[in-house]
C-alpha cells in the first residue's frame, strides 16, 4: 500500500464528505484569509471556500521539523502533514503561506523528551493528542494516546519521568493509520 495515495484519498475523501454547502450558501469548508492558491469560491465576500492544494512541503522541511522536536516521525504521520495543503478543524491547518508553522506550534518540551509526538488536540476537551514515537520504530506499534492540557501543564519537567507521564496519558488508538482510518474514512 502506498501511503502517500493512501492518505490523499482520505483527504479527499473526508472534504468531500463534508461539501454540502447549506441554504445561505455557507459550507463547513469556508472562512476567511484564504489565500488565493486555496479558494474555490469567493462569492460570499471576505468568506472564501477553500480546497485542497497539493503540498510543497519537502521531505527536507520534515526533517528538519523532526530534528526540532528531537524525533523521528512515523511514515504515515509524515505523509499526513506533506500531502495536501487544507484547514481541516481536526488537525493543524497547513495553508500554502507557513503550512507548518501550526504543526510546529504543537511542540510540548515534556511529551517530546519523552517520546511522544503531539500532533493535534481536541478542542471540545482540552486534550493533546500524540503518537508514541518511543513505542518502537514501526508506525504499526506507535499508539496513540491523549493528555488533558492542565494535567500536561502542571508536571514538574524536571521532576517528572516517563512513567509518571504515562499515568496521565488514556489509550486512543493502536496506530496512525487507526486514527486516519476513524477520523477521515470513517472505517473506525
């Protein structure tokens, strides 16, 4: 399986899903700021639809956000943030101006020292999202988990090992592809 087509196609998959645009002419995927590579339509004023753009992000640029957080990122995680460009609500959103700045933004000192990759969050709860990149080298054995921000926030980075983190950490899925698989093709 190729991941890379693999990924694009949930992509597209997902954005399709969710393309229904409603009576006032409004859609989930619109908002404003859209840079001009990224509209598909700019009828409704400052509010633009935006659409997926393949991604100009290098496998150098990955490299290098690798060696800022101090890990080696799984191959589908990779392939995830260099495939399109998008403002999914569900992940960072990479546009075609700093497409991964917002990736970059996720770095927490205390859960990357220790081998987990954080990656997104869920607004509704407060919680950060990360891959156990420590689990060993293959993305099918990553698994990942989720952390309360306040619980994250308030360890000690000095003080606070490994497993003091894992005490705080609630299983989420086996793997990347697991979480790619629920949340964007819905084979959960």
């Amino acid at each position: 399986m190729n991941i890379r087509d693999y990924i694009k196609s949930g992509f597209e998959a997902y954005y399709d899903r969710h393309s229904e645009v409603w009576e006032e002419g409004f859609c989930v995927w619109m908002r404003p700021g859209v840079p001009a590579a990224m509209k598909a339509d700019d009828s409704q004023g400052e509010w633009s639809v935006w659409k997926l753009v393949p991604s100009t992000v290098t496998a150098e640029d990955v490299s290098a956000l690798e060696k800022e957080f101090g890990l080696t990122f799984p191959e589908w995680y990779k392939a995830f943030i260099s495939t399109y460009h998008h403002y999914f609500n569900a992940v960072p959103e990479q546009d075609t101006n700093e497409p991964l700045e917002n990736i970059r933004n996720m770095y927490n000192p205390l859960l990357c020292r220790f081998g987990y990759l954080p990656f997104t969050w869920d607004a509704e709860y407060g919680c950060i999202w990360c891959i156990d990149v420590g689990g060993g080298p293959d993305g099918e054995h990553q698994a990942i988990y989720e952390i309360d921000h306040e619980i994250l926030f308030d360890l000690d980075e000095v003080h606070t090992d490994r497993k003091k983190l894992q005490e705080h950490l609630v299983f989420l899925y086996p793997n990347f592809k697991a979480y790619f698989d629920h949340n964007f093709l819905e084979k959960g």
